[in-house]
C-alpha cells in the first residue's frame, strides 16, 4: 500500500506587528515600512496610524456563519461573475495554518509599485511567481524552505504559547488591498480574489468590509486588524 502523504503545516502566526515585522524584515522588506496594530475602526483611531495605509490584514474566528457565508459568495461569483484585475497577485493555500504567511505575502506583492523589497528570500519567490498561476505559486510556497524555516522561527515569537503544527485553529488571515481602482479581498482559502467594488477612498472601504466580517459573527470577540503602513 502506498504511504500517504502527510499535508503540509506550519504553526500559525500571531496577529502581533512585531512578529511580524521581525518576520519580514528577516525577509527583505524595506525597514521604512512596517505592520502595525488598528485599535478601532472609528476615523480618529485609524488617523494615528502613518499614511498611507497600504493594506489591512483581518484575522477572525472562522466560525458556521461565516463558512456558510462564504460558500455562497464563491457559487454566486461563480454564477454571476466578477471583474479582477489581471494586476492581482493571487496565491492559493496549500500549506496548513499559513494563512498569516498569506496574507503578508499578498500585501507586499500587490503593493510592489509602491513598496520596495530589498534582495532577499521574499523578492526571489515574488520575482519568481509573478506570471505563474495561484496555484502554481502555491506550489512554490511548498517547496521554499527558506520561507518556512523565517516562518517557524517567527512564529514562536509571539507572546502566546504558539499551537502545534497539528492543532486545530479556528482562526483566519485574509488582506484587503486596493488595486487598479477596486479593492480586493485576498483569502488563499478561497477559489479567487474577491472584487469587493470601487474604491474611492482605501481605509473608509477597508472598514466597511471589515465590519461586515463583524457583522456575521457578532457575538465573537476574536477579530483583530493590522495595517501595512510606512514606519
């Protein structure tokens, strides 16, 4: 009988800037840039973060609303249709609780015209994967050991006790970028970018998606955001 392969997982990433900015800079990003905590919605709150915000990562609780939720949006994209860009940067997920990995990725390769990465491992997969499909750039996820490797030791950074590769965690990454007029929400998990609209103003059009997130699961505390911002 042939051995079955076992799926490939890392431990996931807390949602804490400073892991992830030791994680990205390990990686080549510019140290002009940096994620940093959003502490609340309201303008006010989202005015002390630097300008320009480049992108949000929304970590939330994936919860039987949301699943629901989501299966079908994918069928009535599906059905109907919808506008991306061929900009886009997609990457689907292979890997097991690399959602945070994902998301980071996905703000930094959709922002590339704006935000330099230095020679390092992360410009050599985005150089890499820039003309292949999703799924082809999940593949090379797979195989970057060097990646991982920043991964892991990154992730036991946080200031919780980091799960196990094979835990469960019922908790998610996803980004929200803007590109070529509309605003994109960018889950490995899903099938495809989804095209959220026009976007006439990126942190007012960031918060109303993130509310909807909110909406769908109100009774649950765990949603946290992140904005990529000059440091």
């Amino acid at each position: 009988m042939a051995e079955t392969k076992k799926k490939l997982r890392w431990i996931p990433l807390e949602s804490n800037p400073e892991v992830m900015n030791n994680y990205v800079h390990k990686l080549g990003l510019s140290p002009l840039w940096a994620y940093t905590d959003v502490f609340g919605l309201e303008e006010e709150l989202l005015q002390m973060i630097p300008q320009p915000i480049k992108a949000f990562l929304l970590l939330f609780p994936i919860s039987e609303a949301h699943k629901d939720y989501c299966k079908a949006e994918v069928e009535s994209i599906k059905e109907s249709g919808q506008e991306i860009s061929s900009n886009v940067v997609f990457y689907k997920q292979t890997i097991g609780n690399a959602c945070g990995t994902i998301a980071l990725v996905h703000s930094l390769a959709n922002n590339r015209d704006s935000i330099p990465v230095e020679d390092g491992p992360l410009k050599h997969l985005l150089d890499k994967t820039k003309d292949l499909t999703p799924e082809e750039r999940a593949k090379c996820l797979e195989e970057d050991e060097e990646l991982a490797n920043t991964h892991q030791s990154s992730a036991r950074m946080g200031q919780t006790r980091a799960p196990g590769e094979d835990e469960k965690v019922d908790l998610h990454f996803i980004c929200l970028v803007e590109k070529d007029g509309s605003i994109y929400e960018l889950d490995g998990g899903k099938p495809f970018p989804i095209n959220h609209g026009p976007c006439n103003n990126f942190v007012k059009d960031s918060v109303k998606v993130i509310k909807k997130f909110i909406e769908r699961d109100t009774n649950n505390l765990q949603f946290t955001v992140v904005a990529l911002a000059p440091k």
